[in-house]
C-alpha cells in the first residue's frame, strides 16, 4: 500500500506550497454556490402563476347562480377568410342590468369584446365572467356536513349573437379598436377555446406589496378584464394593429408583506391535517357568508375590520391552494387604470 503523502511530491520530493489551501479553498467556493443555487430554487416565483388546468370539470350541483351563466350563448362562427371583422372595446358598469350607473361611479367595471362582420353585417360579444356570481368566486361556503371550505369558484367564457348597444353606451364604453381579417378572427377562436378549457377558475383579488409603482406582485387577478388584455394581447401576436386610444379597467388590490403559503385543501383540513390552522382559516371566512339580517350583516362587518385592519390577517384561496396574507396599509383599494392597448411590434418581439 502506497503510503499517505507519496504522490503529487515535487522533483525534490517535497509536498508544492499551497496545495491543500487551495484545494480547500476551490471546495469552499463550490459549496457557496451549490447553497446559492439552492436558495434561488427554494425561493418562490413572484407573482405566483395562475394554473392551467388539462380540462374543465363539471360544476358541483350544490353550486347555484341567481342569474344564470351566458343564457344566450352560441357557438363562434367560423368566418370567411376575406371577411373583415370589426372590433370593439365594451365596458360597462357591474351589475348594470339592476343597479344602473351606481357602481360606474366607484368605477367598478366590467370588459368585454365585440365583433361585427363586415360580410353579413352580423354582431357578436364575446365575455368572460363567473358561473356563480362575484361573491361564491371571492369566498367560500361553510358546509356543515364537510370539513373545508367549498368552493364556487369556476369562470368561464361566453360568446353570443348580438351587441347591446344601450348597455354599453349608456354608461360606458363601445368604440372600435382594431380591424381583422377572418382567417384572424378564426386563429383567435381556437386560442378562446384552449384559454377557456383550461383556465377555468376566477381570482377577484391582485395582491401587491404597496400601492407603489414597481412594487412586487404577489398574486394576479384573473377575471373580465385580464380575459380582454389576454384577447388584445392575442390578436396582435396575430397582426392586428390597433387605433391608439385610452383604456382604463377596474382592479381590485390587496396589500400585504410577502405571503406564507399554508398548503392544499388535504393538507390543511384532511385527516392527518393541521386541526388549529383549519380552524383559524374557517374562522376567517365566516363573516363572509350571505346575510339575511341587517343585524347580523353589521356585526360581520366588525368582525372583518377585526381580521383585516386590526390583526392585519387575510387566508386567500389561490390555485387551491391557501396563503397566509399579513396585512399592510392601505389594505385594499379600488383603482381604475390605464393599460394601453398592445402594439404588434412589442407583442412579436416579446414571445
């Protein structure tokens, strides 16, 4: 057996001066940057992407709209390749249809897309909102006979024949934004199928660290609006060039330092789950279910201004998953804000 120290000696059979530091130091170096690589691996992707999903369930039956989802709904046509289609910014007070203009006046909007055929003349709109109504997609039910939360969440897209001309002028917007060809029109009809089967749940809420411009995004919204920017953001991938105009939309912050995140409906509330954070998360949305007293509605009121403003604690439901959200000023806040339309240019050279 060789002994320890016989190879690697120099001509005059003496160990080089500084070998072993230097290996030493070599092996230090590779160690700080496997932990660095680590710690950039562990760290969490800000904002959390939305997940897509490989199909689109059935809604549970215990899951009721007061209105019900796209009544007039019809298929997308397929157009002519010469056809040039029209294509028009809509928007619209909330709930319109039964409150007018008041919610207009918080600028509480909803967007939506509409197209005419040039060829036949023929109107569409094309919108994207919840199945359930705003409030089942925002929190959850309490079910008695179930351990967790029940969720109510699904949106989807609607398209029908016809624009509402009155809805939309009177107290909002319908103005033409672009002109496409039919072959466009009907690229972007296979994309709205791939977009609304396999993102199929809404997210009322953008959590951001301060109302501050560049702060950090920790959750993006995913509703009306976001479905019209995906759309706008689509047609220019594919050509369209559009008129240079003002369009604001409605988004509704949350503010806090960065999210815990807690973990999935098994892991939270299963049998071997976590029975005090359970507690805690149902504990939080209680005050949330729909009110039948005007005594009782009050007093949940007190109680979120509790959780909210004064303990500064919000759980969110997100990718169904939940997140531990602490609170800052100026917790939550209604914005209506520019995001111009996109330019072609800009669209094809960041893909």
């Amino acid at each position: 057996m060789a002994q320890a120290g016989s190879a690697g000696r120099g001509a005059a059979g003496q160990k080089p001066a500084g070998a072993a530091p230097g290996c030493a130091l070599w092996r230090w170096a590779l160690g700080l940057l496997w932990l660095a690589l680590a710690a950039r691996s562990s760290r969490r992707q800000w904002p959390v992407p939305y997940k897509r999903f490989s199909f689109r369930p059935e809604p549970d039956p215990y899951c009721q709209a007061k209105y019900t989802f796209c009544p007039t709904g019809s298929p997308i046509p397929i157009m002519k390749d010469d056809d040039v289609i029209e294509v028009f910014r809509l928007q619209a007070p909330v709930w319109e249809f039964k409150y007018g203009n008041l919610l207009g006046h918080l600028k509480i909007m909803h967007d939506a897309i509409g197209f005419k055929s040039t060829l036949t003349g023929q109107n569409y709109t094309m919108e994207w909102y919840e199945l359930f109504q705003l409030g089942n997609c925002t929190f959850p039910h309490l079910r008695p006979e179930m351990n967790a939360p029940f969720w109510c969440n699904q949106g989807a897209a609607c398209f029908f024949e016809g624009i509402d001309d009155i809805h939309w002028k009177e107290n909002g917007t319908l103005v033409q934004v672009a002109t496409i060809p039919g072959n466009t029109f009907n690229k972007m009809a296979k994309w709205v199928k791939w977009d609304n089967e396999t993102g199929i749940y809404y997210e009322t809420w953008t959590v951001q660290a301060s109302p501050e411009k560049g702060a950090e995004t920790w959750f993006e919204s995913y509703d009306c609006s976001k479905f019209v920017l995906r759309t706008y953001n689509k047609l220019a991938e594919l050509g369209a060039e559009f008129k240079k105009i003002e369009t604001n939309y409605t988004r509704i912050f949350l503010y806090s330092g960065e999210p815990t995140y807690l973990g999935n409906e098994t892991s939270i509330f299963g049998p071997t789950g976590n029975q005090t954070l359970a507690l805690a998360v149902k504990r939080f949305y209680y005050p949330f279910k729909p009110h039948s007293a005007t005594k009782e509605f009050l007093f949940s009121l007190l109680q979120i201004f509790d959780a909210v403003i004064i303990h500064r604690q919000f759980y969110l439901f997100y990718n169904f998953e939940y997140w531990f959200l602490p609170m800052k000023f100026p917790f939550i806040k209604i914005t209506y804000e520019e995001i111009p339309l996109p330019n072609r240019n800009n669209t094809l050279s960041g893909l």
